[in-house]
C-alpha cells in the first residue's frame, strides 16, 4: 500500500541535537535501497507557499500555507509498505520524527472511489 508521508517541523522550536537521531541522508539511502521509498523531496518554507481557492468561480489566492499553524511542511515521501505498522516503523526511523513530526497517509486505493 502507498502511503504519503508529511514531514513537518517548527521552525520556533529548535530541540538540541540528539546524538543518537539518524541521519537524512543516511535514512533516504536505506529506504531507497529496500525499495520502500518511491520518491520524495524538501519543500521551500511556508513563506514560499501559495495557497488556490476558487470561489464563485473567481480563482483567490494567498500567500502563505493553507492552514493558520505553527507546524510547517518541511518535505514529503511516498512509501510502499506492507501496511501502517511497516509504514509507521519507517517514518519513526526518519531525522524529522526525533525533532518535528512525521503525518502517515495511506493512498486511496485504485480499485476503490
């Protein structure tokens, strides 16, 4: 199953570093060698961001990330895993999960609407 993985930070909160958090690098190379990791990549900072609304119509646009927090999208991976719990284990094994936060969505399957 495909899973979507956000990973997302406060730039506010700088944690030290942990010693024993793996390595970015370290983690694409692993999971792009198991086959797990289909693709993925940094994203600019919510500053960059752009948001699209159509109302009545009229394209609206704003500036900035669709959503009013203090977390921002950092980057994001599609997996392929067996299931949540492989799923889970991966993104608990990624460098953001020690300082940030990792999201987990499964893809609708093709087969269902």
């Amino acid at each position: 199953m495909k899973y979507l993985m956000l990973v997302c930070y406060d730039p506010a909160d700088r944690p030290a570093p942990d010693d024993a958090a793996p390595d970015v690098e370290e983690w694409v190379r692993e999971m792009d060698a198991k086959g797990i990791r289909i693709t993925g990549n940094r994203t600019r900072p919510a500053s960059d961001a752009t948001t699209v609304r159509v109302r009545d119509r009229q394209v609206l646009l704003t500036d900035g990330p669709y959503a009013e927090t203090r977390e921002q999208m950092a980057g994001f991976d599609i997996l392929e895993c067996a299931d949540l719990d492989e799923a889970v284990e991966v993104a608990s094994r990624h460098p953001m999960a020690w300082a940030g936060m990792i999201e987990i969505r499964p893809f609708w399957p093709d087969d269902e609407s």
